[in-house]
C-alpha cells in the first residue's frame, strides 16, 4: 500500500507528546511490512537539521489557502532507523518557530498554520507522483486533510481512489474556531455552514467533527477510549457524529517502539538490564538519586523510587495525586521524581515540594527525552492517576523496563494494565477507579506492600516485562483498518 501520513508531530523530529512517538512507529513499522510511507509534517525552528541529515530539495509546493495561495519549500529526511521518507514544509510565516501549537498559549494562527499543513500533504504527493491508498490524518491539527480529500482532491486521477483515515488520539482539544476565519481559507462557502452541517458543532467550526464525518474510517487510540469516546462524556460532544459512524469507528491500541524503550539495548540509561538482571535496573536507581538528589543520604536507597513523566496537564490527574502527595513524603515512605512540563500551577507545587523535601522530590520541569529513559529506568513505581487517557505509553514503557505502573482505570490505562492478584501472580500494575484521593490512596497502599515482598515483587516486574505491546502488532491492525476504509472508496 501507499500511505500518506500527516501530523504535527513525529519523533525525534518534533514532539510534545505520545502522538509523535505513534506516527513514527507505526510509519516504521509499515515500511518494514513492504508499504510504502511518506510523511509530511511541518519544518518547526526546533528542529535540529544537522543532527538529522535533514537537507533541502528542490521542490517548491504551490498550497492553496482560500482566495491565494502559498508556497513551501520541502526539506527531506529519514526516520532514523528507517527507510521512511518524511518531507519537511518551510515556511517562515507559519511554522519557524520554536514551539509545536505555541509558546506557553497556544499560537493565535493556528488556524491558518494547520490548515495549510492538511492542505499541503496533497501537494506534496503531487509533486512527488505518490499516489496514496491511504490518506492517513492524526487529531485536529490534520483533521481538515479529511475534508480536502473529499472536496477537492478525489477528482484528481492521483487521489481518486484514496480512503481517508483519521485517528483520534485526545478529544480534549478539538480545534474551534469561527467559520468566517476557517472557511475562506479551506476554500469553502461559508453558506456550508449551518446547524447540523459536517463543520459545525454548538454553533462554531468543529475540526474534530469534520475529520471525523468526512473519514472512510475512524480510529480511536485504544479500544476502551473508542467506547468511552462513543458512549460517556469523554466523548466531549462529539458521541452522536461518533456513533452515526456505525462499526466505521474502531478502537486501535497503540504499540511501542522496542528498539527505543528497552532496558536491554537503552544506551540512554545508566546500566542496561534484562528481566534476568533486576538487581541492575536497582543501579540506575542508586546513580540516578546519586547524581539528581546528593542529599539522598539523608533516606537508605530502600525507600521506593516513585516516578511520573507527563505533560502537567489537568489530565494526567495531578490534582488528585496532589491531595495525597506530600503526607506520604512528608513520612518518608517513598521519594517522587518527577519530569514534566505544562500548567504553572501544576509546575508550582512540583517546585514547593522539591523546595520543601529535598532529599525526597526530584523535579525537572521541561522536555527532556535522556532523562525520561532514566526516570523510568530508575523508578520503582510509575505514577499516572489520569482523569482520561486516551492510550497512554509511558506505562507501556514503564512495564517493559519492570517499573510497576499505579494507574487509573481508564482508557488505554484499562487495556494495558492488569491489576496484580497475589493469589494467582498474574497482573502488572495496580488500578483505581473512582476519580478521587481516596482511591489513590488505597491503590498507592496496595502497591507499596508488595516491594519488595518476596515472591511478589520479582513477579509482578517480570509479569510487566513480558507483556508484548509493540507496534508491530498495531501496524498490522491499522492495515486491516486501511483494507475496511479501501472497500469504501
Ligand atoms: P500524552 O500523549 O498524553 O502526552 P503518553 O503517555 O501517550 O501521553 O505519551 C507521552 C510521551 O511523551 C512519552 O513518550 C513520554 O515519555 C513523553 N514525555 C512526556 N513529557 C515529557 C518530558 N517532559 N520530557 C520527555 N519526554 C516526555
């Protein structure tokens, strides 16, 4: 097959997020299945060109934005460790800056930066003569390529025959925006919009809604966010457009990269270890508290190392986690890294405890991808008490590094973790339903009796280890999703 891929992020490229580490994989992945893949993604001022080998073409693409058009210069590069091709739009208007969607707001044109994004993947493949099977679009920020699929380009020879798959991977953030900004720059009447049309939504454009109602397919990042997105108010609005979707809406569990996240091969950790070897993944916890915390001393290495790597958005569930935190600190029961960026409130009780126990809390607030595989080696114990995720990959990458993972039940979280049951050894994490600090309490508790308990504790790690959630698997299922979204067109 022939995928067109767009989306604003990828890795190593440019990333904020899971999304980026999914386009990547999965990109990977088909190729080494035979397909053949092209990516199109923007070419941000942060990316680093030289690292990469990240080199100018000649071609220049003529993108049109409503009444005018514009032009990018594409830029070339490979995935590393791939033969993928991803193509790099330049543009100084929209794209050379040093943030994804934004500084700390979001970027006020956004709008128009995306929407030039969606429309430009078409005019890549032209200038290319890549005929796409598949057109495949990730979020909002790419969800109008869905719309201009449809529109404008199923009456070139070249797209005639493609099928539009659009992946959801957070329903938080749907792209809102006035029609009469977002219309004439699609190159669409705004007499188009009205109540009940495919761009609207409680009376404003609705990107989410439009990539949804014009894709052949639908898919969701795992098989319990695609119900709960259909069915609870995750769906945040959009369940009635979901479910006049039919069986066209299907759940897709993201996979990992293992030659990215594996203690046996990571040259990023301090040690490497195998499932055979945990008393080293007990090294990188002592080098990793030696260089980030010197007052350890203070608390014997024994006290369990609790780890959280996240974007500190409200959905990670930092404000339940903030109404237990410190008792358990302040006692010394375990010490808390943690690496992250986002909402300064969030940002500012990280800061306080840090201040306030030092010789307990590790905080790195911002981007760090070394210091993410080292916290997550290091830890005992992943923390994420999300209000919702989507899939989630950090504790898909905490299990495979024996990190045991106190998640909330919800979406991904449900599909990857199992609760360990010490009856029968079998389970990987430890689950809490209920939003609120008293279930995480008790969850926290459940966990902290089993470190080091032997048999337990060997087990449980093992058991995480050896759970298979590689993106092989789920690049073949999006394959048989592709194959469903083809017999539409
Ligand atoms: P989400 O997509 O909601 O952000 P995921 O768990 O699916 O959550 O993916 C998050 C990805 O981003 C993981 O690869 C995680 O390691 C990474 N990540 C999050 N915050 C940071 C950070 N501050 N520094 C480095 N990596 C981070």
């Amino acid at each position: 097959m022939n995928i067109l891929v767009t989306a604003a992020e990828i890795t190593p490229f440019a990333k904020a997020g899971g999304l980026a580490d999914v386009v990547a994989s999965l990109s990977k992945e088909w190729s080494l299945l035979g397909h053949n893949v092209i990516v199109v993604i923007p070419k941000y001022g942060m990316i680093d060109l030289t690292l990469y080998s990240i080199t100018p073409t000649n071609i220049i693409i003529e993108v049109p934005m409503g009444y005018w058009k514009e032009y990018a210069r594409l830029w070339k590069g490979k995935i590393p460790g791939s033969d993928v091709d991803v193509y790099f739009l330049e543009s100084a208007d929209y794209f050379d800056r040093r943030g994804i969607y934004g500084d700390r707001e979001g970027y006020t044109d956004n709008h128009k930066r995306f929407t030039f994004l969606s429309r430009a993947a078409f005019e890549v493949a032209k200038a290319l003569n890549f005929k796409p099977d598949i057109l495949h679009a990730h979020d909002y920020h790419t969800s109008l390529a869905l719309a201009f699929l449809k529109i404008f380009y199923k009456y070139d020879p070249l797209f005639s025959k493609t099928a539009g798959v659009y992946t959801i991977h957070n329903m938080g953030y749907q792209g809102q925006y006035l029609p009469s900004t977002i219309l004439p720059l699609m190159g669409v009447n705004t007499r188009d919009f009205y109540a009940g049309s495919w761009y609207e939504h409680d009376g404003i454009f609705n990107s989410m809604k439009v990539g949804i109602m014009f894709a052949d397919k639908v898919t969701a990042v795992s098989p319990t966010y695609a119900k709960e997105i259909r069915w609870t108010s995750l769906g945040e609005g959009m369940q009635p457009y979901l479910n006049s979707k039919g069986g066209d809406v299907i759940g897709i569990l993201n996979g990992t990269d293992y030659t990215e996240w594996n203690p046996e091969l990571d040259d990023l950790i301090y040690k490497q270890y195998t499932q055979n070897d945990l008393e080293t993944k007990e090294h990188n916890k002592q080098l990793f508290l030696k260089e980030h915390c010197p007052q350890q001393k203070t608390l014997s290495y024994d006290v369990p190392l609790v780890g959280m790597v996240a974007r500190l958005t409200k959905q990670k569930g930092i404000d339940v986690l903030e109404q237990i935190l410190e008792s358990y600190l302040y006692a010394g029961v375990f010490r808390f890294a943690v690496l992250g960026s986002g909402e300064k409130r969030f940002e500012d009780y990280f800061r306080y405890l840090e201040r306030k126990y030092s010789d307990r809390v590790i905080v790195h607030l911002g981007y760090n991808n070394a210091l993410s595989h080292k916290i997550i080696a290091a830890s005992d114990f992943l923390m994420m008490p999300s209000l919702y995720e989507p899939c989630g990959l950090t504790q898909m990458y905490a299990l495979k590094y024996g990190t045991v993972p106190i998640v909330r039940s919800t979406g991904g979280l449900s599909d990857t973790v199992l609760e360990y049951n010490r009856n029968t050894s079998q389970g990987t994490g430890f689950l809490f339903y209920g939003y609120n600090a008293h279930d995480l309490g008790l969850t926290v508790n459940r966990a902290l009796s089993v470190y080091k308990t032997h048999p337990h504790w060997n087990i449980i790690r093992t058991n995480g280890i050896n759970a298979d959630f590689s993106a092989s698997r789920s690049a073949e299922e999006y394959i048989k999703a592709f194959q469903w979204a083809l017999e539409k067109v």
